[in-house]
C-alpha cells in the first residue's frame, strides 16, 4: 500500500498494483473506514463505484486496509458515506 496526496495503491497477492483517488475518511461506530474509487475502469466495477475498506493495524501497527465480508457493516457504512455526502452538498447549496 502507498498513499500520496488523494492517491492509494494496493498491491494485491500477485503483485498487481491498482490505483485508488481517496474520497474520504470515515469514522463510523467505533471504526475508521476508508471511502476509495478506481482511477481507471475496472473488470467488474461501474463507473462511480465506490470501495469501502475497514482500516486496522498490522502486528507493526501500521495501517492495513481490509475488505469488509458483513453485508449489514457494508450497508451501514455506505449508508453513512451517502447521508456525509449529501449533508455536504446540502453545505455547499446554502
């Protein structure tokens, strides 16, 4: 994993590397959660979709990124990116 500026780079477990822009940060019921996007088209994902991705720490204390397996923390999280993004367009109309 690499991170510069918005940009995120994961290496996946043949060393494949593939480019994220960072959308954001969230904290959500006592975890952090990050909110990425593929820089470029990708086998199996639309345009505009989003990856969420649960942030822990290695045994290094280093941050890892994990793909999150329960559909209910999934749907809450992407819940709560959806309400964050509206109540900002919501800020940026007034």
């Amino acid at each position: 994993m690499e991170i510069n500026d918005n940009i995120i780079e994961l290496i996946d477990e043949n060393d494949n590397v593939t480019r994220f822009e960072h959308l954001l940060t969230l904290d959500y019921d006592g975890n952090e959660y990050i909110i990425i996007t593929p820089l470029e088209p990708m086998d199996g994902f639309e345009e505009d979709t989003v990856v969420i991705l649960r942030v822990e720490q290695d045994d290094n204390g280093d941050d890892i990124f994990v793909p999150i397996e329960d559909e209910d923390e999934l749907d809450e999280v992407y819940e709560a990116f959806v309400q964050f993004v509206e109540e900002a367009e919501d800020d940026v109309e007034n």
